[in-house]
C-alpha cells in the first residue's frame, strides 16, 4: 500500500458506498467494508468497489477452522484483498489458514487480518475470560499465537501497536479507532492520531466516520492523508 488509510464504509447502501469510493479513491489507499454493508453485496458490487481499490472485508470470522476456510475462499473468489479473523479462534485455525492464505497467493494478492482485541474494550470493559488480565498482556499473547501460526497481518490498537511492531517487525499492523486531537471518540475507547499511529509503527489505518460524515470527507480525506505518508517497511 502506498497510501496506508483504509477508509470504513460504513454506510446502510451501496449505492452510497460505490459514490464515495469514486469520490475519494485518489486519496486513500482501500476501502473497508464490514457486516453491515457486506451482507447486502452482490458479487457486481465486490466487483465495482475493486476497481477503486483494494477491499478490506471485515467479518471478524470465529468459527471452527473447517467453517472458516471455505468461508474465507469464497471471499477471496470475490476480489477481496484483506479479510480478518479474530486471533482467539486458535492456534489450529490460524495454522490451516495460513496455508489457505498461501495457496490464494499463488493466483492474487490475499492477506488476512488477525483481530486481537476490538478497540471498544479496555480495562474498565475486559475481554471476557480475561477479567483481571490487563489488556495490553492480552493482545501480546495473541500477537504470540499469529506470528507462531505463520499469519503476517493483525489488527491491533494504537495502545499496543509500538510493542508489538518492535517484537515482530514483519508484521502488517493495522489500526482502527483513528482520530484527529479535536475529534469525537463515538464508541472508541482506545483511540490515536494518524500521525502518531504511523510512529509508532502501524502498517496502515482504519479511518471511518472522521471522515465519511465531515461536511467536505474530500478535504477531511486529504487531512488524514497528510498527516500519515510516509515509505511503509
């Protein structure tokens, strides 16, 4: 990616996403598109967002691996470049889909996304199962379990993204919750600056309503661009 923002559609219509996409694709580097919008999509429609960009489908697939790896093909047979799972299916399930992810790349470009923990909770909000634990312990044990399953890509927040790109360098960072200083949180709660993110060492970033709900999102696009370019390693 040169451009390293993905924009979230996240939006009730494709027609209102496929208008966007065509208005900003010069100034991001993909889209992403989650449940909401992706459960009303017809193959034309995967099709006509790809040719503004990379998709970034946001599924969060938890599932027994078997159910996993037909659903993930499916996806990719769509044109979809980026798809995520959550790292808490295991280390089995990653394992196999690691394999699966190689074989995709051997026809295009495919890479998947393994979520640590989404950015609403925190550790006044813990994941359950981990009531004690702090957050940041959580998502490195994770990180531990991607990397040993052989995935390259995970979604982590702003928190924990310096700690895990210096212990795993090759990893594609990507981090949601990305705001400007003056910015509304909405549901938030571990949030960053896009300048920021990008020092300490996000790969690429998730930027949604900032920027599909400003009065100008071209401008607000632009901003956001402006202050995260940079050569991505």
């Amino acid at each position: 990616m040169k451009n390293p923002i993905f924009l979230s559609l996240d939006l009730s219509s494709w027609d209102e996403a496929h208008e966007l996409a065509g208005h900003l694709k010069s100034e991001v580097g993909g889209f992403k598109v989650g449940p909401r919008l992706g459960i009303k999509a017809t193959a034309s429609d995967w099709q006509k967002l790809s040719d503004c960009g990379p998709i970034f489908y946001d599924p969060k697939y938890y599932d027994i691996p078997n159910t996993m790896v037909e659903s993930i093909k499916a996806c990719a047979d769509l044109g979809i470049s980026y798809l995520t799972i959550h790292a808490s299916s295991g280390l089995k399930a990653m394992t196999q889909l690691k394999t699966l992810e190689d074989q995709i790349n051997k026809s295009h470009f495919f890479k998947i996304l393994a979520v640590t923990a989404l950015t609403s909770f925190g550790d006044d909000n813990p994941l359950p199962g981990y009531k004690g634990v702090p957050l940041n312990s959580v998502v490195s044990e994770l990180a531990e379990f991607t990397v040993k399953a052989g995935l390259s890509g995970i979604v982590c927040s702003g928190e924990e993204v310096e700690h895990i790109s210096k212990n795993h360098k090759n990893l594609f960072t990507v981090v949601p919750g990305i705001r400007l200083i003056d910015g509304e949180k909405d549901d938030q709660k571990r949030i960053i600056t896009p300048d920021l993110a990008m020092s300490l060492g996000a790969k690429a970033l998730v930027v949604g309503r900032p920027i599909i709900n400003a009065q100008d999102p071209l401008k607000a696009a632009k901003k956001f661009r402006s202050l995260c370019i940079r050569p991505l390693l």
